[in-house]
C-alpha cells in the first residue's frame, strides 16, 4: 500500500502521525548539536515512533538517508544510555568521534580491546556518563557486557544495518541473532532497527527475529528522481570511462572487484589527465583516513575502490557512481550506486558489462559455496592449536593471506568457508582493526615514587607520561610514540625502549599497536562428525544467492523496462512510473525516429567517416548535437548496407567506391 511515508510492504503497520509540540524538543536538540532547521523525510516520524509511542520501529531508508540522526536526537531527548549495535568497527569509530566533537559523551567496544577498557566503558554507562555505547554484536553474548547491562539505564537499544539479523538478507551475521537475548533482559526498552536495503522477506525477518511486538515499518520510498542510471555493454570499458568522466563533471566513484584493478584503474586516469586515487580494505587506516579526506576536500576527483569504499562517507556533491564490474547483487549495487547525488541534483550511476562479466558472477556460486569437505578443513586448521571440547571464547589473530598460505587454501574459497562458519554459529571473524599503542600503571603512586628515585634516569620520562596523559593511572591510555618523539626531540625507537623497559619492570603495562583481524571461537572445538552445516545456511542460502545473482543480470540484460523502476521492483515497489531520464527510457523515446533527423545524422557521419575511420564512442563525441541511440542506428544501417565495416582496430571506416 501507499501512504504518505512512501512506499511500504503489504501487512506492515505504519502507525499514524500526529505532531505535538513534543516534536519542537528533537527540533531543538536537532538545532543545537547539528545545526539543521529541520529534519529529513521521515526522519521526525521515525522518531516519534520510538520515542513518543516507545514502538518497536524498523526505518528502512535508501542510503543517505540520515540514518544516524534518528536514534542519536531522540536518544539525546531521554534519561540513560543509548546501546547501539554495529558491525562496522570503523563506521563505530567515526560515529564516536563526531560525537564526542560535538561534545556528546560516547564510547564503543569491539574486539581488540582489554579487558580493564571494556569494563572502563561498561561502568561509565553505568554511572551515567555516557549517552551512546556502540558495541559490536559479538560482545553481546559475554558474561561481563551481560552482568553490567543489568546495571543500566537504557533508554533505547539502536540496531544499524539490521538485515544482517536476517539469513535472507545478502549480509547476515550470525552474532545478530543475540539481540534477540539482550532484548529479554531490558523489558520496556524499544528497538530502533534501521537499515538502507531490504527485500519484503527481509523486512518482515527482522521484525520477526528482533521480537518486534507487531509490525511497524517506515519506508521511504527507493525512487530517487534526482538519480540517472545508465547501463552499456561495452568491450573497451577503459575508454568508455575516460568519456563518461569527461562527458559529467565533478566528483566521482568508479567501483571495481578487486584491489589490484583498484590501483590500475586509478594509474590509468592519472595518465590520462585525471586527478585520480585507489582504495581497498588493505590499505593502512592512515592512509584509508588521507584518502578519503583528499577526495571529500575534492584534492582528488575519483576515486577507485572496492566496495570496502563509501560506508559512513558524507559527501554530498557525487556526481557519478561508475561500475566497470558487475555487482553480484542488486541490494550491494543500489546502495553504492545510490551514494551520487545526495545533493538532490542531477547524478549518474553508471553500470559498465560485458559477457564476460556474467560469466565471472556466475563463476562466484562456486567460490562462495565450497564443497563441505572444505569447509570443515578450513574449521580444522583455524582450530588447530585448540583440543577437542575446549576453546569457546578464544581470539586469534589472523590474517587470511598468511592462513591460506600455511595450509594451501584458496583465498576466496577460505574466506567462503569462514562466513559460511559464521552462519553456523562456531566462529566470528572481524574486520582488520587498528588498535593504538596503549598506557597504564600498574603500581601504587607510593611504588611509583620509589622507583623514580632509585631509577632516576627514568624520572623525567614518567613524569612526561603523567603531565600528557590524563587518567594514565586509572585506566588504560592510548598513546602516540611518534608523537611523543616528534614532542620530545628523540627517536621513536627511544620512546619505545623506555616503554619496555618500565614494563619489564613492571611499573607500566605497555601494549604496543597492532592492526590485524580477529578471529573468535564462539563454541568450544568440535570433530568433524558434530561440525553440522546448517541447509539454511548452506544449500537454501546457495539458491538465494544464484537468484541474486540472476536478478543482477536480468537487470544488465533487460533493456525494455525503465531502469529505476526495475531497481525498485526488486525492493517490493511495484507502481513506480518511468523516470525519462536512464538509457531505456532514452532509447524508448527515440525508436520513432523523424526521417528528416535520421537523413541529417546520416549525412555528417559519412562526412566525418570520409575523413578518417572512427569508433562510435569518438563519432558520439564529435556529433555531441545528435542522441548516442541515433548515431549507433545510423552506424548499424551503414554496415547493414554494406556501405561501412568495423576494421581491426574496432573503427568504423567506409568502403571504397568501386
């Protein structure tokens, strides 16, 4: 049914929408920490929903629909502390660092941390200095977040990216069914699910597995009007970018597959006059942060990246969303493609294939279903050090080129094999995460002040540690050696010696950086005859994802339907109307084409091709005057008559009067 939130599933419950003067309260809160008059589409009936009518609610909202704003005002309008659930460590740490710069108090915990910072965390919420606690799901099943959240004071529990709970959804996490549990233990406390892509199916799921009371669905609708798409099968896909970037101004995503297309492509632009960086999971976060912040301050115009590129990146002002792969999924290419234009003005979301391309997505089933022997081999060996019967609990560090290598896996079959185990519930992997070099003593100030004076040597440095870093002896401290150096006109390398040295005697407990992934066992080790892989995690989710892949190229392939209005269809949308802007629109208004302009685009093609032989791509931008649909048709009736023929260099070049 349609109603005045957009458009929403059959069965959902929209509740209905009265404003009250409550609502002035989120508009001011609204105002002072962000500094915005007024709130998005559907974002202050969201928040009503929670917060006045303390309602279960799921937001589902196309990306770059704010969707941040709406658990952060109303939880800043109630008494305790908001809880919410990420998986995205990263997107965990900028959303507290914006916090915290608008001088909102906010923590987060995750994999990596010790123990004594977690309880740090834990107990600020208790004592009421915090407002928003970020945690990452698999923190929700240990006894220690468990015995403190019995001591807060929730005011709401924020779910981000909830189709992870869903096994239908394309992203599901096994460690998000545990809110489910959590949600028994804070009676009275609503959920506020939010996500940017979801299925009816998927929709439906969540509220079903996070115990929603009944259902209760805001949806914005996925048109977005301002939005071109555009799909061309083309070979030469390289010279087709150069024309597209060309062609529309301003900033730019191009996304590829993998990391080292990320690197070529960007050279590939650069040589070709365009200020152009690459982007990937792989590389460090001081160089991801730099990156990232050269091209939001527009110092770069495009940037080549994986799908690692574009979670939690507030730009505005895209102007194209380029794919020179195909995605393996609708629900992963609407969300980047939708990251053009969040200014409301025209953008483009191009999709750039060939056949080869459908070959190699097909290709994926394979590798992201291996045979079961290989999953449990992959099992075996991340185990390894670990006895049958023991291990729940245990954290490893790992680093999946390292791993395949020791034991002659496949990287992507391996990678497979660890989600597919993580559906199953025996493991949770992390994402690489960056841990800096932390501080804290350990001794009394009494002890400490012996040791300064029968060590003097180290007197100066102690103290230089105290005088910097606040609360050092109450807590665990992050600190910068290089800082430090750079402030104290010494190495590095002598920081880091003195460091050691006062841990070695255990004055400090000194725990240097690191960045790397985790691994966490989350039952105790099995044999192979218990290691019981789910069908719903394996062969039912093996079907859904070939259909994904299948509406992706159905997608790429179907040129009769307008193609927004084919996006949309595949979210439950099913009476959206054409756009007249995307190439199957364009095309559709040209097929009558008027004699007298065909005569007139025929005529200065055969002059142009007179002079010297061109491909299609260089005639379009010669004859800018005319639509690309009737050069090409013009160009098909040359060669259809004999009159014109593509030579090897792909060119179209007239043949030679007899």
């Amino acid at each position: 049914m349609l109603n005045t939130h957009g458009f929403s599933f059959k069965n959902s419950y929209i509740c209905p929408i009265h404003l009250t003067s409550s609502m002035s309260i989120y508009s001011d809160i609204l105002k002072k920490y962000w500094g915005y008059d007024s709130f998005r589409p559907l974002q202050e009936d969201i928040i009503r929903s929670v917060a006045d009518l303390n309602q279960d609610t799921l937001g589902l909202l196309p990306t770059g629909g704010g969707k941040s704003i709406i658990f952060q005002v109303p939880a800043l309008s109630k008494e305790g502390t908001c809880i919410v659930i990420t998986p995205l460590i990263a997107l965990m740490k900028d959303q507290v660092d914006n916090l915290q710069r608008r001088n909102i108090k906010a923590s987060a915990v995750y994999s990596g941390m010790t123990a004594f910072e977690i309880q740090a965390a834990f107990d600020s919420c208790i004592y009421g200095d915090t407002k928003f606690l970020y945690i990452s799901p698999e923190r929700l099943a240990t006894e220690m977040f468990q015995i403190k959240l019995k001591q807060m004071n929730v005011s709401i529990l924020a779910v981000d990216e909830a189709h992870c709970i869903s096994q239908w959804g394309y992203d599901f996490r096994p460690s998000y069914l545990k809110i489910a549990d959590i949600r028994d233990m804070l009676p009275g406390v609503p959920v506020l699910a939010l996500t940017a892509t979801a299925t009816p199916e998927v929709a439906i799921d969540i509220q079903e597995k996070l115990k929603f009371k009944k259902q209760n669905l805001f949806q914005k609708s996925f048109v977005r009007k301002n939005l071109v798409y555009i799909v061309r099968e083309i070979m030469d896909k390289n010279s087709y970018l150069i024309r597209i970037l060309k062609a529309q101004p301003g900033s730019s995503i191009v996304y590829v597959r993998n990391r080292k297309r990320t690197r070529e492509i960007a050279e590939y632009l650069q040589q070709n006059g365009f200020s152009a960086e690459y982007f990937h999971a792989g590389l460090t976060p001081e160089y991801k942060d730099y990156r990232q912040q050269q091209w939001k301050n527009d110092k770069i115009r495009v940037i080549c990246a994986t799908n690692a590129f574009g979670m939690g990146i507030d730009k505005s002002d895209v102007r194209t969303v380029v794919h020179l792969d195909l995605p393996d999924g609708i629900e992963g290419y609407f969300q980047e493609a939708g990251r053009a234009g969040r200014d409301e003005k025209k953008a483009y979301a191009v999709l750039i294939f060939n056949h080869k391309d459908i070959s190699k997505i097909r290709s994926n089933v394979t590798t992201s279903f291996p045979e079961k022997k290989i999953i449990k081999a992959v099992y075996n060996a991340l185990a390894n050090d670990i006895p049958i019967g023991t291990g729940c609990g245990t954290m490893i560090d790992f680093s999946l080129y390292d791993f395949a290598t020791k034991w002659h896996f496949n990287q992507m079959q391996a990678l497979s094999a660890i989600k597919i185990l993580q559906r199953n519930a025996y493991i949770e992997a992390t994402e690489e995460v960056f841990t800096p070099s932390k501080v804290h003593f350990t001794v009394g100030r009494e002890d400490l002040y012996k040791f300064q004076v029968a060590n003097i040597k180290y007197d100066y440095f102690i103290k230089m540690l105290l005088r910097t870093f606040e609360g050092i002896f109450s807590k665990y401290v992050a600190i910068d050696e290089m800082r430090i150096a750079k402030n104290e006109k010494c190495s590095v390398e002598l920081v880091k010696t003195y460091l050691n040295n006062l841990r070695n005697n255990h004055i400090i407990d000194y725990i240097p950086q690191k960045r790397t992934p985790y691994i966490i066992f989350c039952c105790d080790r099995v044999d192979d005859r218990d290691l019981i892989i789910r069908p719903e995690t394996y062969e039912i989710l093996k079907d859904k994802y070939e259909a994904r892949i299948n509406a992706m190229v159905r997608y790429c392939t179907n040129d009769q339907v307008c193609r927004s209005r084919q996006l949309i269809s595949y979210f439950g949308e099913h009476n959206g109307e054409d756009c007249g802007e995307c190439d199957v629109c364009r095309s559709n208004k040209t097929k009558a084409i008027d004699p007298d302009k065909f005569d007139e685009a025929f005529d200065d093609v055969y002059k142009l091709l007179s002079s010297s032989p061109l491909r299609i791509e260089e005639l379009c931008d010669n004859l800018g005057v005319f639509e690309e649909v009737l050069i090409r048709k013009v160009v098909y009736k040359m060669i259809g008559e004999d009159i014109a023929f593509v030579n090897d260099d792909r060119a179209i070049q007239l043949r030679e009067e007899e």
